[in-house]
C-alpha cells in the first residue's frame, strides 16, 4: 500500500522548528525596533534609582515604629 501524500501546508517537525524560529527573529525585530538595549538599560538604571530612593518594602508599613527598641524579659 502507498502512503497517503501530505498536503503543501501539513505541518512537519521541521516546518514547525523553521516557524518557531522565524517567530524569535521576528520578535527580535521589533523590540530592536523598539529601542533596543539602550532602553532596557535606561529602564534598568531608572528602576535602580528609584530602588533607592524607596524605603525598603520587605517590612511592612508601620511595623519599625510599633515594634519596641528593647524587650524586657517578664518577670
């Protein structure tokens, strides 16, 4: 018995890699488009900036000042 033809548009392991492949280079296009890593590195340098200008957020709110400087044991 024969084998049945594929169609022009079955998709194959290699015609899925090759449009895989194809869609990573687009992507890649349009965020060189953009602005590329000029802007990633602005937008890195601002996030750092404004790291530093925060108060630290693993504490909550309040917590420094509620919580006592010294604990006494209790007698």
């Amino acid at each position: 018995m024969e084998e049945p033809k594929l169609s022009p548009f079955a998709l194959t392991r290699s015609r899925v890699v090759l449009l895989v492949l194809g869609a990573v280079l687009l992507l890649i296009a349009i965020s060189t488009a953009m602005g590329g890593l000029g802007s990633y590195q602005e937008l890195k340098e601002a996030a750092n900036a404004a790291k530093a200008t925060t108060p630290d957020v693993g504490t909550p709110a309040g917590a420094a000042e509620a919580a006592p400087a010294e604990t006494t044991p209790a007698q």
